[in-house]
C-alpha cells in the first residue's frame, strides 16, 4: 500500500511539474518543435520576395506614403496562427518561437505550420467553401465532410494545386471511393436529378478563375461604365456550362455519356443546344478528352494566367483578410491590380502551382510583415495600397478557436486527446451557429453587431473557457505562475500573443498582488475574461 501511494505521489509530482514547465519553461529547447526556414532561404524564393518588395516600394515612392514601421515578429506569429490553423498560437508554441533566432524565427514559424494537420485541416475547410459553398447538400449524393477530408490530404502532401483542380473538374467514380466527384455532386439538381451544368459553370468560373461570367447566364453582359461595350456574351456562359452537359449522377456515382447540353432561354422561351466553347484563351483547349478532362486541361493549364492570378488573390485575401484586387471574383477578365499580383502569379505557374510555396512567399514580404499602426498618422491610401498591415475582423471559426486555444497552456492539434478534439469541433460548431457566418463573402467588412458581442460577453462557452476551473489555462497560471508579474505576462500570451505593456502589467499586476487562493484564481479568470472580450482580440493586426 506504502508502495502504491508513494507511486501515485511521484505521478502527481511529475505531473504537476509538466505542468509547470509548460507554463515557465527552464529550458524550452528540450521540448523544441522541429522549426526550420526550409525553401525560403533558396537564392530564387528570395529574389521573387525581393520583386513583390520592390514593386510595392516603388508604388509607395510614387505616392509620397511612408510605410507603417516591421511589426513585432510575434505579431507576425499571430496573423500567420490565425490566416493558416483558424487559432492563435498555444502557450507551448510561443514559448518555442521565442527561442528561435531573431532573423529567421518568423519563416521557421511558417514552414512549421505548413507542416501541421491544423493547416490543411483549416485550409481545406476554408477553400471549401469556394468550392462547393456551405450546404450539406443532398443526402448520399453529397459527402460534404468526405470531400474535405479528401481537400487536407491534398494540402497535406502539397500536392499540385492545378492537379487538385483538375481531378474535382473531371474525376469520375464513386463519392466514396473518388472524394473529388464530390465537386460534382455539390452542384446536383434533385428536381432534374442530375448535376446542374450551370451551377457548375459558375462555381469553376468564380472558384478557380475569379470571373463572375454567371452574369450573362439569361443575357449579354454590357460594361455599366461603357454600355456599347459587351463584356460577356450569353453564349459565353452557356458554352462554358455544355462542358457539363454530359455529365451523370446515378445514385453516387458520377460518369460522362452521350448526349448535347440545351440550355433554356429565359427572355424568348424555349430550349437551344449549345456546344463547348471557353470564353477566353481558346488555343490552350486541348482537342482530346471527355468534355470535363478537356476543361479541367484548359482552366489549370500554366499559360492561363487567370487561374494563377485568381489563386494568389484568394490566398492573398485569407492571410491578409481582403484580396489585392478590388474583390475574389471580378465581373470582368481584365482587372488589373498591383504589380505584386502577377510576379506571385507568374511564380505560382512556373513551379507548378505550389500551394506551400505561395503562402511562403506572401508571409516573407513586407507588405505581409509591416505593423498595422504607426508612430504617424495612417491614412486610408495606406491601407488601400499596402503600406500598413490592414486589420479585419476574425472569423468567427477563427474567435471561438482562439478562445479554446487560449484557455489551454498546451496545443491543441490532432496530437490532442480525442476527447479534447471532439469538444472542440462540438463547440466550434455551436459557437458559429450562434455568432452568425457570412456564407456569401468570406471577406467582407463585415462590423460586429450587438448580439455577437453579447455572445462572447455573456456566453457559457466563453464564460466557460475563463472560469476558475482546474483544466483551463487561467486556474493553471494562478497556481503556477512565480509571481504577479509572470502571471500577467502569460495570460497576455496565451490570449494576444503579446505581452503586457507597462501600464497594462502595472494595473493588473496592483490586482493581484497579494491574493492567494480561490481569490486569485478568480482574478486570473476576470483578466482572461477582460482579454477574450477586448477589441484587440477580434482583430487580426
């Protein structure tokens, strides 16, 4: 018995220092994440950097606009945290990224999240919803969760983006079997019962080309600016959408026959057969093929710089909340933006289409690594022209994930314990469904409104993550933490991944001083609760 009991004292002693060491690690590097700079260090990664630099140099010179100073590199940590796992970084990861050297600390970070499930996982989901929107679709026809699963394994491995595209515009099979039919399936129509050719035009149109050509879908688009000029003709639309037109949905299975797409004229009435035409680049169709194989050819082939150019855009806009054009999708094909756009792109084409490589590019240039204030006044040519980091408001898959983070000192990844995972995913869920989710425009300006704000102030979920409980990282800090102002410091890490300024740490440090006990730990779950509901929290910045 004497045996047992002094077994189970060592276990909570190990424990209890685990613990510890997580909250004020002596010697982080023990525990060290295997972060490396990897690609970005290559002598072409860099002069491709340095172009998209020089090009926004040039425009800020030209402009008369002084750029916003480097931001903190655990600023840059944060955005990156949220833009590529929906979360802030964990405690134990900050305190690892602190340990990295100065100089290449923020592209070992970013390689290291490339590397992560939480990136693909997130990722996935996000694209997702450019792909196939966010319905569940119709039962058995449609494996919503199969095809994202499918999408991280993709990102995961890095594999081609253009291959990606290709096999959800032409892959044939079962949904089960074969999870990029589900792009197919996503766009079936159960009063036709088969996929709609149309809503299948408009999704390859705007997801991967970034070209709103659905406004011709009953008659010819004209410039508003310019009505003589004809921007997109209907038949534009309509031959686009004939690609489809022989594809079949048995059940779940997806295939191509025989037959020609009729399309039905909504102004004179009736129906008119149509065959395949792309509405720009027609040299790069290839002759041989089904109809989808030809088409999945012509969209990702590298010399249509409208698919590159479309793909640096989206990815653009979920890192730095807002794209470099005006919008994701444009009504017109010859939308110019800054200079940046088309050296990502032409980069994007010529290494044939790496995803990984993209993100890393935009995460090592300026633009992405200036501060979001100023030690002058920032104007709006700033931010319309790249000159500060823009802030936007979180998402809200991206608030509630940074709130669970938080109230945990350890990270929480698919290394977690499945029960951990699974209360994550059920709480995620329930949160967006009550904060509410732009499903239109993942990036629009959203403002907050009222009752979100009395969700995260009055909410159980997020009273729940601040409360005095033993699980959660405040009771931890309270119990652990040498003194008040370590303390302070980690909380402010673990929720804004920053630490306190000196006026901040003097007022809540005169709060704590003192207590002990049930009191303090308390006044740590009142300071969490001050930082989840703080402004700086539901921006990115």
């Amino acid at each position: 018995m004497l045996a047992r009991n002094l077994l189970l004292v060592a276990v909570v002693v190990v424990a209890v220092g685990g613990l510890r060491a997580s909250l004020f690690p002596q010697n982080t590097k023990e525990r060290k994440l295997p972060f490396d700079p990897g690609p970005t260090t290559q002598d072409d990664f860099r002069e491709v950097v340095a172009k998209v630099d020089a090009s926004f140099r040039t425009d800020w010179q030209a402009r008369g606009l002084t750029p916003a100073p480097k931001a903190p590199d655990l600023a840059v940590a944060r955005r990156l945290s949220l833009a590529l796992t929906g979360s802030v970084p964990s405690l134990e990861e900050v305190r690892q990224f602190e340990w990295q050297p100065e100089g290449e600390r923020v592209d070992s970070w970013a390689n290291h999240l490339l590397r992560d499930r939480r990136f693909s996982d997130y990722f996935a989901d996000r694209m997702a919803r450019a792909y196939v929107g966010t319905e569940e679709g119709p039962l058995v026809i449609y494996r919503k969760r199969r095809f994202a699963a499918w999408l991280s394994d993709r990102f995961h491995h890095n594999t081609p983006y253009s291959e990606v595209v290709r096999q959800m515009i032409a892959a044939r099979g079962l949904n089960t079997d074969q999870p990029a039919v589900n792009f197919i399936a996503a766009g079936y129509d159960e009063g036709k019962e088969k996929p709609d050719p149309e809503k299948l035009a408009i999704r390859v149109a705007r997801a991967f080309l970034g070209l709103r050509i659905d406004c011709a879908q009953c008659h010819d688009f004209k410039n508003p600016a310019d009505y003589e000029q004809v921007i997109w003709k209907q038949t534009d639309f309509q031959s686009l959408a004939a690609f489809f037109g022989q594809t079949r949905h048995i059940v779940t299975h997806v295939s191509d026959g025989e037959g020609e797409y009729a399309f039905e004229d909504r102004v004179n009435g009736g129906t008119h057969e149509i065959g395949v035409a792309v509405p720009l680049l027609p040299e790069l169709l290839p002759a041989e093929g089904t109809r989808r194989e030809r088409l999945a050819q012509w969209v990702t082939d590298p010399k249509n710089t409208h698919f590159s150019r479309a793909t640096v855009n989206r990815v653009w806009a979920m890192m730095f909340g807002r794209p470099l054009l005006k919008r994701i999708e444009s009504p017109t094909p010859d939308e110019r933006g800054p200079e940046a756009l088309d050296i990502l792109a032409a980069d994007f084409a010529a290494h044939n289409h790496d995803l990984h490589r993209l993100i890393l590019l935009i995460a090592s240039t300026e633009a992405f690594r200036l501060d979001s204030r100023a030690p002058f006044e920032l104007t709006d040519e700033h931010d319309e022209r790249w000159a500060a980091f823009p802030m936007s408001r979180l998402r809200p898959e991206q608030i509630i994930g940074s709130v669970i983070q938080a109230s945990s000192v350890r990270t929480i990844d698919q290394n977690s314990q499945v029960f951990v995972r699974i209360t994550r995913l059920f709480n995620e869920k329930d949160f967006v469904t009550r904060y509410g989710d732009s499903d239109d425009d993942d990036f629009a300006r959203a403002h907050g409104t009222i009752p979100q704000r009395l969700l995260m102030m009055n909410g159980d979920l997020v009273d729940g993550k601040a409360r005095s409980e033993l699980l959660n990282a405040s009771t931890q800090i309270a119990m652990f933490a040498p003194t008040d102002a370590a303390a302070v410091e980690t909380a402010y890490l673990c929720v804004l991944s920053r630490k306190p300024t000196d006026a901040e740490a003097r007022h809540f440090e005169a709060r704590l001083a003192g207590t002990t006990g049930d009191d303090r730990r308390n006044r740590l779950a009142d300071l969490y609760w001050t930082l989840f509901n703080s402004t700086e929290m539901s921006f990115n910045h």
